[in-house]
C-alpha cells in the first residue's frame, strides 16, 4: 500500500472514531432530554425512545455541533439544540413512514414505529417528539440574556419544518409523483424536504456560538450544497444498495414514480453533481481555515457514504 493511501486509511478510521464519538455523545444528551420510558404515558414515551434509538448517522446534531465548534462554541451549549434536531428529524421520518406517506415497513433496519405502535400512536409519537423539541429549543442556553439567541433559533427551526421547509417539500414530493418534472422542481423538493433541516442545523450551531452574521452566510453556503449533495446521494443509495444495507426499504423512489436526481439524469451524473456540490461546500468554508476541519469531513462524507 502506498503511503497516500495509508494517510487516508489513517484519516478515514480517525473520522468514523470522531462521528462514534460525537453520536455516543448526542445519544447521552437525548437520554437526558427525552422523558423516561418509565414515566407515565408509558406507551408514547417508549414509542418516542423506540425511533429516536434505532440508529441513524445523527448527521444533523453533528453537523450542528461541528459548526458551533468552527466558529468557537463550546459543546454542552450546544447539545440540546443538537438533540432537539434530532428529534425533528426522528419526528419527520416516524410521519414519512405512514401508510398514508411513504408506506414503509422499515426504517433503519427494524421495524417501523407504526408496525411496532400502531398507526395512532406513532402519529402521536412523531406529534410527541416535534413538541418535546421546541420546549428544549425554548429552555436552552438558559438565561435571560440568552432570550434573543433562544428566540433566533426557534425561528430558524420552525421555519425549516413548516411548509416553506420540511412539510412543504414534503407536500410538493407527494404531488409531483409520477408526473414530469424539471431539475428546478426537483432541486426546490430537495432543498425543502431534506435541506431546509440541514441548513437550519448548520445556522443554529453558529447562531449558538455567537457568530458573526458574515460567518453565518458562509456557514449557510456551505450546508445549502451539502444539503443537496446529502438527498442525491441518498435517491442514488436507494437504486444502488440493498434494503439490508439501507436499512429501509429499496427501491421505493422508482416505485412510487418520485423525482428525483437519478430518475432525471442517471446514477452516474447524480454522483458527478453530489461531487460537484461537495467541492462547492468546501470551498466556501476555506475560510475558517483548520478549525473547519470537521466540517470539511462531513462533506466528504455525504459524497462518499453506504448506508
């Protein structure tokens, strides 16, 4: 092996450390945050734990925690906003699974918290943990002098869910199904559904760590692409990989007819654009320099990842 390659090797395991690390470490904050399955309702409470603790790459609170870090936060002030992303996410897949959605059996190699729960309960679930969120969001960093840090990135998070983010690619997914689209439709479902959430983790990680509005816009560049270059890779894994591998269901973008990157251009041009977005991702943060070196990694990982 050449010694290039054993670099990389070496900087690959210190990366898949880091992110083990940083979920190890998101995982204890939920644990805190979230209710006690033992605390009454019971059956919410564990339906909540069942999601939330199935697995998942927890990209969003890590990508929140490594922007807060690039521009000088410290991670406990960071952490329940970190926890709070994840249970919005969890809370929008818990939803996309319905049979009245996505119809899917599987989420993260186990069942789905519908076919666990029942229809009713999961609902309530998903309901659960977007509520528990924003009473986190609304509580930390504690302080009043806090309160204008509080309020910015409530505001930033509720916008990233409502129908200008998550619900409203969410809506124009569902009605753009097997009907022809143009790549600004798809890349306007993709920036929604999946990168609205992105792009408000990456924001309230640096509005968290008091940064300057200039090292927010560039932070906010920087996880538009890899927002975008996340959902590509994604639609791509979803032809390429296996439901094993997945962890959910393959194959259901051809399915259900869904535009997507790949149903347009191809899985090869789709992994030329994700790089393409990457490179653009990196490049807006050269500016921080070695702090954004977290950041960098993350970007690298969205291009190159198998579920």
């Amino acid at each position: 092996m050449s010694e290039e390659k054993i670099q990389a090797a070496a900087m690959d395991a210190e990366f898949s450390a880091h992110l083990e690390q940083e979920k190890r470490f998101v995982d204890l904050g939920l644990r805190r945050y979230l209710p006690s399955e033992e605390l009454p309702p019971h059956t919410i409470h564990k339906a909540m734990h069942y999601s939330v603790f199935a697995g998942g790459k927890r990209l969003r609170p890590i990508l929140l925690l490594s922007a807060g870090r690039t521009v000088g936060g410290e991670a406990e002030r960071l952490l329940p906003a970190a926890c709070a992303v994840e249970m919005i996410h969890t809370y929008s897949l818990v939803h996309d699974d319905l049979p009245a959605l996505d119809n899917d059996d599987l989420r993260r190699g186990r069942p789905t918290s519908h076919r666990v729960f029942g229809e009713a309960m999961a609902i309530l679930a998903g309901d659960a943990l977007l509520t528990r969120a924003f009473e986190i969001l609304a509580h930390f960093p504690e302080g009043t002098e806090l309160a204008p840090i509080r309020l910015r990135v409530l505001q930033m998070l509720a916008a990233a869910c409502g129908t200008g983010g998550m619900i409203g690619g969410q809506v124009a997914d569902l009605e753009s199904e097997g009907l022809p689209v143009s790549e600004e439709l798809v890349r306007a479902i993709h920036d929604s559904k999946t990168g609205a959430l992105i792009r408000a983790s990456v924001q309230a990680g640096a509005v968290l760590a008091a940064a300057s509005d200039e090292q927010i816009a560039i932070l906010d560049r920087y996880a538009r692409a890899v927002g975008l270059a996340f959902q590509i890779m994604d639609d791509v894994l979803d032809i390429v990989e296996s439901s094993t591998a997945l962890g959910k269901t393959a194959g259901k973008d051809t399915q259900q007819r869904k535009a997507t990157w790949p149903a347009m251009w191809g899985v090869d041009a789709s992994r030329c654009k994700a790089r393409e977005l990457v490179d653009e991702a990196v490049s807006a943060i050269a500016v921080f320099g070695p702090e954004a070196r977290r950041l960098r990694q993350i970007a690298e990982f969205v291009c190159e990842r198998h579920r």
